[in-house]
C-alpha cells in the first residue's frame, strides 16, 4: 500500500543557503532540501521512507496522510 503524503515547499532565504525546502506536515520532523522545487520533492520522498522505516523500528504508530484539502475557485 502506497501512502500519499501532502508536502510543502518552501522557499528558503539566501542568508539560510538558499534553495527550497520541502516538508511533510503530517510526519513530525520530515523534511529535506533542494536547489529547485522539483528536487526538494525528489529528496523529500526518500525522506519519508526513512521516517517510516524508522518509525517502524521503533514499533510507533505511522499516521495516515491527511485527506487532500478542496481547493477553492
């Protein structure tokens, strides 16, 4: 079973490095980086199987990714 986490990308400051940064809200502490958007969600995905795999190891509880929020207009 494939799980679909929502992810934010967000545009970091040059004075942090610059680049952008993705983050997945419903998975404490899973994050990762790029020098593009498209990159940042490339490495974000491997980001969240080791958050799984690890959360897994750890015998906790995995949530469930949010349902999609409707969008308006």
């Amino acid at each position: 079973m494939k799980l679909e986490y929502a992810v934010r990308i967000e545009r970091l400051a040059e004075s942090d490095g610059g680049g952008y940064l993705a983050l997945v809200p419903d998975l404490p502490g899973c994050m990762s980086d790029g020098e593009t958007p498209e990159e940042a969600l490339r490495n974000v995905q491997e980001a969240i199987r080791s958050w799984i795999e690890s959360a897994k190891e750890w015998k906790q509880d995995i949530p469930k990714p949010s349902p999609p929020m409707a969008r308006a207009g």
